[in-house]
C-alpha cells in the first residue's frame, strides 16, 4: 500500500477544482469549465475551499484534467473524498479544542487537520505518539456507521455517470487507516538501522493496529517483519562468519574472543531483536523460525567452545539455546547435544586438563548369547583355532618343507637328463649270425 504523504492532500482533486468532498458531479463540470477558461493558471480567482495554509493550489491544464478523471471513477473518487474536508475548510490549521464525533462531518475535518499537521511534522519517524493518536482518530472513522452513512448518500446525491457500489464504499472505508499506518515503513528501517528493536516492533504493532481489516495478511504489514527477519538473519549470519575466521587460524587465543563477543551481542541485541520480531507477528512459523536464527548461533558457538574444550562455557551457551528452542523443532537436537556435553563438562570441573577432557563413549564388550542357531565346524577350524603365532610358524615350515621337496625334484630330473646314451649305428639282423638265445625259463 503506498504510504500517504502531504502530496495527496495539496493536489487533491477536490482541492484543486476548488470544491469540498460532498460536491456532486454537476459541481465538478461546473468548476472545471470556469478554470478551463483562463489560459494562466495564475488568474484564476481562489475558492473558499482552496485552504491556503497547506500549499499552493496547482491548477495548471494537466492538473484539472487529471482531477476531473480522477473524480469520474469510483473508487479513486472514495479515495479523494477520504483525504479533504467534508464542509468548507477552516482558515488555519488550528485545531478545535472539541470535537463531538457524532457531528460526523466535523470530526473528519479535525482528523484531516491533525493529519496535516503530523505529516508537516514527520511524526511517522519523529513521534510516533501522535502518530498513533492520529491514526486513532481515523480508526474512529473507519468503523463509525455515521461516516459510512454519509458516503453513501453524498455518492447517491452526487448524480455521477459512475455510482460506487455499497460493498466498494464499505471496503475502503475499513481500509481508510491502511496509508496511513504504510507511512511507518521508514520508522522501522531507520530504528533497526540504530539498534532500536522495541521501536520497530511497536511500528510494525501500531501498523497491525490501524488496519485491522488486513490483519496478517497485509502485504506492508508483513513487508516490514521480513525486514526485521533479514536484519536478525543478517546479524547472526556475521558473527558466525567471525568465529568460523577464528576457527580457521586453529588459536585459542584468536578463537576464545571471537566467542565471547558472540554471546555479548547475542544478549544485547539477537535476543531482544528475537523477542521484538516474535511480538510482532502471529504466525508461529515465522516466530519458530526467528528463534531457530537464534539457536543456530549459539549451537555454532558452543561447538567453538568445544573445539579448545572449554566445555562449561559450551554448556552454559546450550542452555541459553534450549530456553530459546523450546516449542521449536529444534528443541529435540539441542537437548541431545547437551545431553553429549555433560560428561565433558564433569571432566573439566573435576580439574582434567585439556587433552583428556573429551568424553569417549565407552564400547559395550561383544558377548555371545546362548540360543542361537549352530554350525557344524569345519574342516579348516582345528587351523583357526591354534594361536595365531603358532599358525604363522607352521605355514612357514610347510613352505620350507615345499621348496626342499621342490628343489630335491629338479635335481632328480636334471640327473636323469644329463645320462649318457649309446651312440653308433643301429645294429643289423643277420640271420646268419642270430643272437644267442635268452635263459630258459
């Protein structure tokens, strides 16, 4: 929603055709036709309803064409009608030192002049009390069934081409407090820019308040909470980056500050932005998820207490976490990590120096149960069962047996080669000399 500013009250368009807000749309031809006449703006004569007091009145050609198209639609006109005076306007911008709200038209007036006199002012960033009181005023507005009733009949008695409907005039008559809470949205920039949480958030409250018809699902609304979130994300985003520089240089004496610094501004400024944010906005995801920004912090910080084994710095900072986590879906995690840190931490108190102050947890010895299903042994299990050095020498002495029998084999073989044979020519059968005859058997 755009944020209203004295732009819209010193170029209204009404102001500028010189009319109130309950002119009708003869009165608007009527008075456009008298300034179309003149060709210097500067000659045309002054109405009894140009308020001098907030401006100069621009009636250039563009300026009254641009009133006449803006009075001829529906919901532009309500607009206009919104941010100028229902009756003639007063000759300053004192205000009346009463006002009843059943003269319906008169309270407006006086709510128009104090919005004059806030926006001159810059209360949007500068006094957010009368700001607030302002926007009260136009809160009384926006659910008073008088004021309602005399939009519908100075639109009936208007006799425009274009009729607003009742539903359209209802809506942005609740809608009425929604620019003006819109104008808040530098107030929250400049006092988070200066560390100011609590202001932020009672913007973002004062903003949620003035237009309740909008409720959570006002897009400035939530605009504003997003810039919260960034800011909170933003900061916790950088001092880890610091401790995990620290970390990198593997010294206490660079790691330990680094530390210590983190938990001073989480207390000074994380934990209050945190509180501030989950104030300012009923969506449980949102708050969870500000809290978790939160505890990933100091998760990260502890486990950098942990890495110089300082434990009970690392407890009392899981501790902190826990609180925050609480009713977060990190809650179970940061429990078991202080559940973990605990046996380091009666270590170090019972005056273990660094190096022996890490909780190992101990192995439970592997047991056997009886009941289970048995298998027959095998034929190599008499070998598995020896010692295993015995099994080791026997191996070595059946490799040793092996390559004597190995190496007795080849000589056999090589004294069987290396015998000679008969050389000479093969004998020949004579039949004249047979060889003797063998023994008789």
């Amino acid at each position: 929603m755009i944020p209203l500013t004295l732009h819209d009250l010193s170029r209204n368009a009404f102001r500028i055709l010189g009319l109130t807000a309950s002119a009708s749309q003869a009165q608007i031809d009527s008075a456009a036709r008298r300034m179309r006449i003149w060709q210097d703006p500067a000659m045309i004569p002054p109405s009894a309803n140009d308020a001098p007091w907030i401006g100069p009145v621009p009636r250039g050609k563009p300026d009254i064409e641009n009133a006449v198209a803006r009075l001829a639609e529906p919901a532009s006109r309500i607009e206009e009608r919104f941010w100028w005076f229902c009756d003639t306007p007063p000759v300053s911008d004192d205000l009346p030192r009463f006002v009843d709200p059943s003269a319906i038209a008169g309270f407006h007036d006086a709510a128009l002049i104090d919005l004059y006199r806030c926006l001159l002012t810059n209360a949007a960033e500068d006094d957010q009390a009368a700001w607030q009181a302002m926007i009260g005023q136009f809160k009384t507005l926006a659910g008073s069934d008088d004021y309602l009733q005399w939009l519908i009949e100075t639109e009936s008695a208007g006799d425009f081409e274009k009729r607003a409907t009742l539903n359209e005039i209802s809506l942005a008559q609740q809608h009425l407090p929604g620019r003006l809470s819109a104008s808040l949205g530098r107030s929250v920039d400049s006092a988070l820019a200066g560390g100011n949480f609590a202001a932020a958030a009672q913007a973002v409250q004062l903003i949620r308040s003035a237009d309740s018809a909008a409720a959570e699902d006002d897009p400035a609304v939530e605009a504003l909470v997003d810039r919260m979130e960034d800011d909170l994300t933003s900061r916790c985003n950088k001092l880890i980056e610091k401790i995990d520089a620290a970390w990198k240089t593997r010294r206490i004496a660079e790691l330990r500050p680094a530390c210590n610094h983190a938990i001073a501004r989480f207390g000074t400024i994380i934990q209050p932005l945190i509180d501030q944010l989950v104030a300012a906005t009923a969506n449980v995801t949102r708050q969870n998820r500000a809290k978790m920004h939160g505890v990933s912090l100091l998760i990260h910080v502890a486990d950098a207490y942990g890495a110089f084994e300082n434990f009970m710095a690392s407890e009392r900072t899981l501790e902190t976490a826990a609180e925050l986590a609480a009713g977060t879906p990190m809650q179970s995690t940061v429990a078991d990590l202080l559940e973990k840190v605990r046996p380091s931490v009666q270590r170090q108190a019972a005056g273990a120096p660094r190096g022996l102050r890490q909780h190992t947890p101990e192995r439970k010895e592997f047991k056997l149960l009886p009941g289970g299903p048995m298998y027959e042994e095998q034929w190599l299990s008499w070998f598995f069962a020896i010692p295993l050095r015995y099994r080791i020498r026997l191996v070595v002495l059946v490799i040793g047996v092996a390559v004597v029998l190995g190496r007795v084999g080849c000589e056999h073989i090589q004294r069987l080669n290396a015998t000679p044979m008969n050389s000479g020519p093969m004998p020949v059968y004579d039949s004249s000399h047979p060889p003797p005859p063998g023994p008789q058997r």
